[in-house]
C-alpha cells in the first residue's frame, strides 16, 4: 500500500512516542516511504522499517500517525530506544 506524504498527520502521542524513543522525523519518514514490512494492525496499518514501526489510521482521506514503536528482539516495544542494550 502506497501512502500519500502530503495527507501524512503525526498525532500528539505520536510525537512524544518518537521524542521518547529517540525516533526522528526522517525515520518515520523512511518507514512511510520505503516500508520493508506492511501489515495490518488492531485495525490500522503498520510500516516498518529495520527496527522502527510507524503505525497508520486511515481517517477520511488523512494518514494519522497513532504511534511509533522499536523492535527488541523479536518483540515491538513501547521501551525508549535509550534502553537499547
């Protein structure tokens, strides 16, 4: 599924996940824009990209960023990325 930049919202949480988990602006970008991963999520979209995973909800017409999350192993995690071992 291609995702149309231009509609692209970050929602407030959204911005205090990626400051909170040391995920830029461009990364979450990345993941919209070149995902190696797309795949459904609790009913919205999920990008990924090496270990970032930007989640969608499609919302008439915008893209919203719900959340960002950091793969830790094999597991998604709300963790701040400073905690990376």
């Amino acid at each position: 599924m291609t995702i149309d930049l231009e509609r692209v919202e970050v929602s407030a949480h959204a911005r205090r996940a990626m400051a909170e988990r040391n995920v830029t602006p461009q990364q979450v970008l990345d993941a919209l824009r070149y995902p190696e991963i797309t795949e459904p999520h609790l009913g919205r979209r999920r990008y990924v990209r090496g270990d970032v995973a930007v989640v969608v909800d499609d919302r008439g017409g915008r893209h919203v960023v719900v959340t960002v999350l950091w793969r830790r192993g094999d597991q998604w995690t709300s963790e701040t990325m400073a905690a990376r071992a």
